[in-house]
C-alpha cells in the first residue's frame, strides 16, 4: 500500500488508499457514518461498500466503531460533529444538482468524482446525463465495485477517466459533452489539492466550456493556513495514533489563492456565497466551538453561481 503521508509534488499519482486519494476515502467514510440508523443525516448506501472494498485499515476501523472519537481527547472532533460536517457539505452540493436539475438543465459534470455516488443515488430527471470525471484508475475502481453489488446508475452515467492536470475538456467532448446545452458543475473538496495557477485554469476551462445559464458550486477559501496551521498538524498527531498517517497541510498547495467568488465573478458568473456557519443553521445544527471546526467558520464557503 502507497505511503499516506509524502508531500505533494509536480505529476505526483496517488490511489484510494493513500496522499489526496485517501481523503476521497476518508469522505467517503464520513458519508458511511452520516447515513446510519438509528439517526441517518443522509442517504449514501453506496459510499461503506466502496469504503471497505478500498481496503485501508484505518477506515475500515472507523466504519467498524473502532476509533474513539468520543472518548480521546486528542481526537479533534466528535463522532456526531464529523456526520454533522458532512452532512451539511454533502446536502449543500446534492440540493445545488436538485434544484439546477428542476430548473430544466440537464448536463451535470461531478469534478474529481472520487467516491462519489450521486449519479447511482439521486432521483434525476428523465434525460439527464451525468459525467464524471477522475483519474482512470479511481473511475474503474468505483464502476467495478458498484458494479460487483448491484448498483445502477439513476441517469444516463458517462464516467471520463484523466487526470485534471491533462486535456479533460477535451475528454468530456470526446464523450460527447454538448458545449451548447447550460450544465450543472460541482468541483467539491478539490480546490485546496490544486496550486492556485492550477484553481484558475480550472474555472476557466469550465467557463470556456459552459454555455449561457450553466451554474458552478465549489467552496470560497480565503485562508489556505487553516489546513496548514498549528490546529491542522495537531490533527495528524491524532489520527496517526489510531493508524492514519496523513497530514492534509502536506497534501494541499499552501500560500495565496484568488478566492474562487472573486474569479468567477470577474469571469461572466453570478456568485452567491453561503457562509458555513449560515448552512449549519438551515440544516437545524449549531457550528460547534470547536478550535479546528471554527476556523473554517471564516476561512471556507460555499458558493453557487450561475453563468450569463
């Protein structure tokens, strides 16, 4: 199994179970955790199968109740935090492809796919079409393990296996990806894993390729140091006593960013941005006092926007 800890570098690969492939996994779980009796917060029955089929023992652990949220003080969150933090994310983008979808698009793009399963758990439209796109190996990966339990897509899947640093417009148009129909875009979870050169040809490769009335939700980062600070290498102390040796601040690239709002906007998109704490509140929770959790209140947003 690869290492989880080293830095990232130029043309750096990865899978499932180690550096940026691992925290698909570890949302991955999270999403597992979030979506159990007796109080599920969401609907994700897919993501524990690809979790257990990734195989790394840590989340394996997490899924089996064997590591002590509750009980070890140097644990930077509760059990009930963790389902509360991704259910807020995860309902944030799934009511963004709701809410485009009935609206009338029907062209969605999932960015960095990952374990994501919304094109085999959401109810889509009659028409949709759903790409996803993620490096080869992730996509073979979740389409077999789907595959081998008896899921199927809700909606027309298109899976586009490359990686983001290559000509991944060029790869939807070969799936046939209509550059005249408006399109619903998530780029969730992947801004921070992107150099900031690398963030803005993103947002301009998806508006060069979206038509009038396509939307785009992403998250807003203003202040990269909360994933590199004292607070978030105090996270890696913890996780690694419990067997997983990853450290976000050497996985994401640090330094100044143009915040994705302010691009957007400069580039032809209507931004609307919805403050963390703001989405915590419409889904009936309270943003914890939690030193890690309460940085991300002013640093981290999410925005929906919508083009022309």
């Amino acid at each position: 199994m690869s290492s989880l800890g080293s830095a990232r570098s130029e043309g750096d690969t990865w899978d499932l179970a180690s550096s940026v492939g691992a925290t698909a996994t570890m949302v991955a779980s999270a999403r597992a955790l979030a979506s159990r009796d007796p109080d599920p917060l969401l609907d994700d029955r897919f993501a524990e199968p690809l979790v257990r089929a990734v195989g790394h023992p840590f989340f394996t652990r997490m899924l089996d109740g064997e590591i002590p949220f509750d009980t070890d003080e140097e644990v930077p969150i509760t059990l009930q935090q963790r389902r509360e933090q991704i259910a807020v994310r995860t309902r944030f983008f799934d009511d963004f492809f709701r809410t485009a979808t009935n609206d009338g698009l029907r062209q969605a793009v999932i960015l960095a796919s990952g374990l994501d399963a919304r094109a085999y758990r959401l109810s889509w439209p009659a028409g949709t079409v759903v790409f996803e796109v993620d490096q080869p190996e992730v996509i073979a990966f979740k389409s077999t393990t789907l595959a081998q339990i008896g899921a199927e897509a809700t909606t027309e899947r298109r899976a586009v296996g490359i990686d983001l640093r290559e000509d991944w417009p060029q790869a939807l148009r070969d799936n046939f990806f209509d550059t005249t129909a408006p399109t619903a875009w998530i780029a969730e979870g992947l801004l921070p894993y992107l150099p900031p050169d690398a963030q803005d040809r993103l947002l301009d490769n998806i508006t060069a390729l979206s038509a009038p009335g396509s939307r785009l939700a992403t998250e807003n980062i203003t202040d990269m140091s909360v994933f590199t600070d004292e607070r978030a290498r105090a996270m890696r102390t913890a996780w690694r006593k419990h067997g997983l040796d990853i450290d976000v601040a050497d996985l994401v690239w640090a330094g100044p960013r143009r915040p994705a709002a302010e691009h957007l906007a400069a580039t032809g998109w209507t931004v609307t941005e919805y403050a963390t704490e703001q989405l915590y509140d419409e889904h009936g929770f309270v943003l914890p006092d939690n030193e890690v959790l309460a940085e991300f209140r002013h640093a981290v947003s999410y925005i929906s926007a919508q083009l022309g």
